[in-house]
C-alpha cells in the first residue's frame, strides 16, 4: 500500500502515548502547547519535509507573500501539534468548549429510518465532532486508517464507547467494505474521510483553490449508488480550548445519470472544504504534495 509521505498513524510508540495521558491529566494543555511550539515545532520543521508542502499550500495555492508564508508553516505546525495534544487531551478526561453549527441538518437525517453519510477531512481536529456530535437513534460508524498505533486505537475505543460509535478500520484486504455495506442496510450514519486515497484507490479529479487536485472516488460513489443525503463534518479550532463544529448538507442531483452525481457530490465538498480554509487557512493537515 502506497503511503504518499505520509504512515496514517500517530508519532510514537504505547509508552510515550500513556505517559502523555497521565501528564496531562494534572498538566494544563497551555503549558504543553508553549513547549511544543518553542523546543519541539522548529525541530520538525528543520528535520521535516513537511515544512515545504506547507509552505507551497500558503505561497501557491493561497498566494499569500513569501514572508506571510513562511510565518505560517510555523503556525500551522504549531496548531498541528495543538490539535494532536487536545487529543491526547481529550482520552485524558479534559473537556473542550464545542459548538455545534448546523446542528438542525444532522437531526434532521437522524430522525429519518434511512441512512446518510458524513465526510470528513483532515483539517481542524475531526476527532472532537466523534465526543460531540452524538446520535441517540442511530450507531455512527466511522471508518478509520487501519494501521494507527494500537494505544489510539484503544483510547479511541474506550472514548467512542460512550458516544454510540464504532470504527471501520480500513484495511488492504477491504473487507471493511462490506461493514460499510451492512451499516447502511441497517439505516446507520457512516462517516468517511474523504480527501486522502491511498494505492490504488479509485480517484476523481476536482478543481481544488484553482488546481487540480485527486479525491477518493468511494465516499462519493457510495452516496451516488444508494442515493444517500451527505453531510460535510469539520471541526476548525477557534480558541485555545475552543472549537467549532461545522455541519453542512452537501446537495447533488440524484436523477443525474451516475457519473455526474459523484462529480458534482466532489464538486460541493470541495467547495466546502475551501470555505473552511480560506477561513482557517492554518489548519490544513496534509503533509505531502497534495497536489501533485
């Protein structure tokens, strides 16, 4: 399986994982913050090339100045290792300040016997909406990176319990298609992350901040063949402890022969996705040549 630059998984082994759980259970997030940002963030970014995808995302695709660029790939790795720790936060016992835009549309599909999908994507801190954004009537099946290490995938377990959500792990073998499938028989929410692919994945093209740039085609192929509704689910930080949640109908025209719903379902995620981050332009987390 190809990795693109990038493992899936979290930095670190079981160890480290706990040891920052326990600390941070009497440490303040704010002291962890300060030191990551001043000792560890100038390390990577000396060490990582993640540094020069950064600063091509704010130099070309945003086109802001090469000072203003530079300034910014500080900051989104700042914020990078910010969202990582609220996580770790988070299995921790600590609670965030979380509102919830939107809500209405999620309730509304709830309430429906039919089944309906979230898309993800890797900017913000999605993980939050898993603690948050709870379904009584329905099991939310969130479909994950089958390779994270085995200590997230615990705490992830041992958090989601108590929301009324399980995880897909996706695998090479893909039988997680057929979890998928049984899930949306049932009437059940499932929840896609839907702008990174992985081998060879099926892909669709879509104008991304003006450039082309490659999707998964599954997330949307599976919407299209069943005439699913579609949410769009991102969670952006927006204070130090504070973040909000941003729930979005993504609508397409479900009479459109196959191939045009999955491309106009692409087309209004896309569009989404650029709404959050010309707002929060900072908290892109794809650390490779996203667009190739």
């Amino acid at each position: 399986m190809e990795h693109r630059n990038w493992d899936g998984s979290t930095y670190g082994n079981g160890w480290m994982h706990k040891m920052l759980i326990r600390s941070l259970r009497a440490i303040d997030v704010r002291v962890l913050y300060l030191f990551s940002n001043i000792f560890v963030v100038p390390v990577c970014l000396i060490r990582n090339p993640s540094r020069k995808t950064a600063w091509y995302y704010f130099r070309n695709i945003h086109g802001f100045s090469k000072l203003k660029s530079a300034w910014l790939t500080y900051v989104n790795h700042c914020k990078f290792s910010e969202v990582v720790i609220d996580r770790f936060a988070m299995y921790a016992g600590r609670q965030f300040d979380v509102q919830v835009e939107g809500l209405e549309h999620f309730k509304a599909l709830e309430s429906r016997d039919e089944a309906f999908l979230h898309l993800s994507s890797h900017i913000g801190n999605y993980e939050i909406a898993g603690y948050t954004l709870v379904s009584e009537k329905k099991m939310i099946h969130a479909v994950v990176y089958g390779y994270e290490k085995a200590s997230v995938m615990e705490n992830r377990n041992s958090m989601f319990s108590k929301t009324n959500i399980s995880m897909i792990a996706m695998t090479e073998d893909m039988s997680y298609l057929f979890e998928i499938d049984k899930a949306i028989c049932k009437g059940d929410i499932v929840s896609f992350p839907s702008d990174r692919y992985m081998g060879n994945t099926k892909t669709i093209e879509c104008e991304f901040f003006g450039k082309k740039a490659k999707f998964p085609a599954g997330p949307f192929t599976v919407a299209a063949m069943r005439g699913l509704d579609v949410l769009a689910v991102n969670v952006m930080k927006v204070g130090r402890k504070k973040y909000k949640i941003f729930v979005t109908p993504l609508h397409y025209d479900k009479t459109a022969p196959r191939k045009k719903q999955i491309a106009e379902l692409c087309g209004a995620y896309v569009a989404e996705l650029e709404k959050r981050l010309t707002e929060h332009p900072e908290q892109w987390y794809n650390f490779y040549d996203f667009w190739n």
